[in-house]
C-alpha cells in the first residue's frame, strides 16, 4: 500500500529506503530496505493475512476429517480461531474489508455464501479471497475441476462476480501446478497455466478483459524488462478512466490487484527474485499478489530450489500462527511457534490423499508413494 497512484515504485527503487505507505507506515524490519528479507533458524515466520486464513482450513479439513468444508463449519472456525477487533490483543483483529464483514456477519449467524452477497457485504469486490483460497489448488493434484468444488464456499465466504471468478484463477493454476509438463522451461510452465487458468473467467467479464489486455500489453512489449510501461497502462486504463465494466473503488480491490499480479507473473518470466521483486513494487495490496506467486513458484521449485536460488541453507521452518489467530494446537512444544512447514506438509498430504480417494475416486498406493488420478471426465 505505498504506491496507489504516481509516482510509482519503479526498479530503481530497488534495495533503497522505503517509503511510508497510506497509513504512513514502513516496512516492519529494522533495515527500512526495500529488499528480500529473511527469517533464519531459532525464529518463527510470523502469520499475516496472506497465511493464517488457509492454516486454519487446512486445520479444519484436518478436524472434521472432511474433504469439503460446509458453510456451518467454515462459520464455527471463523468463531473459534478468529478474534472480534473487541477481544483481540491491542484491539487488532488482523481482517480487513470483506473478510472483516464476513465474520461479524457470521457472529450474526449469518453463514456462506450469504456472507458474501452484496446486499449483506458492500466489501464482495474486494481482494480478500484471493490469499485466502489458493491452498485448495494444492489440495487437488491436476484436478482444476475438484479445486473449485473444494474452493467454492471458502470463496464464497468474502467474494462473489468478479472477485470470485479471479480468486478461482488462482486456485486454478495451483491445482494444474502438479501436472505442468517438465519439458517446459519456467516461463513456458507460467503461460501454459495463466492461460489454462484464464478459461474459468467469463469472457464478458472485466477479470477476462482483463487479463487478455495485460498478456497482450506483455506480449508486445519488445522489452521484457519494461513491467512498468504496462503497470502505468493498467494505471490509466482501469484506475483513472474506468474500462471494460471496471470500476476503481480501493487500492483493496480486486481487479486493480489482479492487473498487477498478472504484471509480476508475466513479466517474471516464472524467475522467483525477479516475480517478487516487481510484485513488491508495482504497486496497490502488493504483498497479497507477490505472495501468491511466492507460494504457487516456490511450491513448483520446492524447498531445494528455493534454498540454491537464494543461496541460502537456514531458513526458519517454523511458523507463529498465534501472532493473528488463536485456539490451535500447538505442534512444537520446544520451538518458537506452533507449527513447522514440514509438519504442515505431511498433514496436508494427508488432507489429499482423503481428497483423490473420495472426491476423485481415484486411488493412494502408500508402498509406492504415488496417487493414481482419474482425468476429468469430458
């Protein structure tokens, strides 16, 4: 949220200060440096908005033993994890916008999709789902079509148009993630699954609009370097002079956020630096796209592709979800934070093999190690 209009970041501003944001706040580190920052061993990640959301599905699929979360027990784990801005330490819930109305209108016993139909929740255009969805791509292995069933209700929580539709994007190119071709370079591997994604928009949408003008802006821009010719596009296009059915409203919005996560995915070419460095300037909720495309490459690079191409070997495996959320079980009693991404990872694994057995009817071969995955049927 520093830059929701000119002047905008640009590379150059790379590695030098911060500026304050449109709270007037900077960077939460000591540096003030625009730069990579890093949580080593002996210290937890900290939760945020853009992680604690899809912990607490992944514990609720892990409590209720479900594959598909119904719209009572998404209300009774928003009740049971989420803190009301009346009860939280410093009176800091950690919502915003839609999310934040969605849970009030759960305390009013309100559940999903209700929660998110504009005449209950003025916020359903907002970015909330979009970082709060993805996680359910991972569950479903090569299956877009299951991703969406287990997705629907946890998106329908805070988004409904257009904020729905770019949020199943999302979850979209995290499930075909497992089944890309390894014979495609990074950047191939990136378009092949922007555009498979692109499918699941309605082609009379602004999402669609959308996306269609931003990969042809890239694809014609003869110097693949230049994202901010194409950011100052979207600028004027959609935030000054109102284009395709869109409307600026926030720099919390989802389509001006959408534009620029497709910015920092196209032009960083499926290069994790260069993906997060210009998702981190480009601009508006930055930190919401440039953790999705953090998550959607490092999940295809794996923990040892992040480690060489960062150079680094000590990376924090622990994670402090207790900083945002509360009342969950706390899985390292001798760490700082309650949980490593180790021990997310083997449950979540078993969170799909649940998924392929009963929503895939496919099989889990536990010898082997594999899953056997029908292919969607036509």
């Amino acid at each position: 949220m520093d830059k929701i209009k000119y002047p905008f970041y640009t590379d150059n501003d790379w590695g030098k200060p911060d500026q304050p944001n449109i709270w007037g706040h900077y960077i939460p580190n000591s540096r003030k440096i625009i730069d990579y920052f890093f949580v080593t061993d002996g210290s937890p990640w900290f939760a945020d908005d853009d992680t604690d959301i899809e912990y607490m599905y992944q514990h609720l699929l892990e409590y209720y033993n479900a594959t598909i979360l119904s719209a009572t027990q998404i209300k009774e784990g928003w009740m049971k994890h989420i803190y009301s801005n009346e009860d939280a330490p410093n009176n800091e819930n950690f919502l915003w916008v839609s999310n934040e109305r969605a849970y009030y209108l759960m305390m009013d016993g309100i559940e999903p999709p209700l929660t998110s139909e504009p005449e209950n929740n003025p916020y359903f255009s907002m970015i909330d789902a979009q970082l709060t969805t993805e996680i359910f791509g991972l569950f479903s292995p090569g299956r877009a079509d299951i991703a969406l069933e287990l997705a629907y209700l946890p998106i329908r929580t805070t988004a409904k148009y257009d904020a729905e539709w770019i949020s199943n994007f999302y979850v979209t190119m995290h499930s075909l993630a497992s089944s890309v071709s390894d014979t495609l370079t990074m950047n191939e591997k990136i378009l092949w699954l922007s555009n498979e994604a692109r499918k699941e928009l309605p082609d009379s949408s602004y999402s669609a609009k959308m996306y269609d003008f931003i990969y042809t802006s890239y694809s014609n821009n003869p110097d693949k370097n230049n994202w901010e010719k194409t950011r100052d596009e979207i600028y004027e296009r959609y935030q000054l002079n109102s284009n395709d059915g869109y409307i600026y409203n926030q720099p919390f919005d989802a389509g001006i956020n959408y534009s620029a996560s497709l910015i920092s995915l196209f032009y960083g070419a499926g290069n994790l630096l260069r993906t997060i460095q210009i998702g981190t300037l480009c601009g508006w909720d930055s930190d919401n796209p440039t953790a999705t495309w953090g998550g959607l490459l490092g999940f295809m690079l794996g923990k040892r592709g992040i480690e060489s191409i960062f150079n680094k070997n000590d990376f924090s495996d622990a994670y402090w979800i207790h900083r945002t959320r509360k009342n969950f079980p706390d899985h390292t009693d001798n760490l700082g934070g309650e949980d490593t991404f180790h021990l997310m990872a083997k449950r979540g694994i078993q969170i799909i093999d649940r998924i392929v057995i009963e929503q895939m009817k496919g099989g889990v071969d536990l010898k082997k190690d594999v899953w056997y995955i029908p292919m969607k049927e036509n």
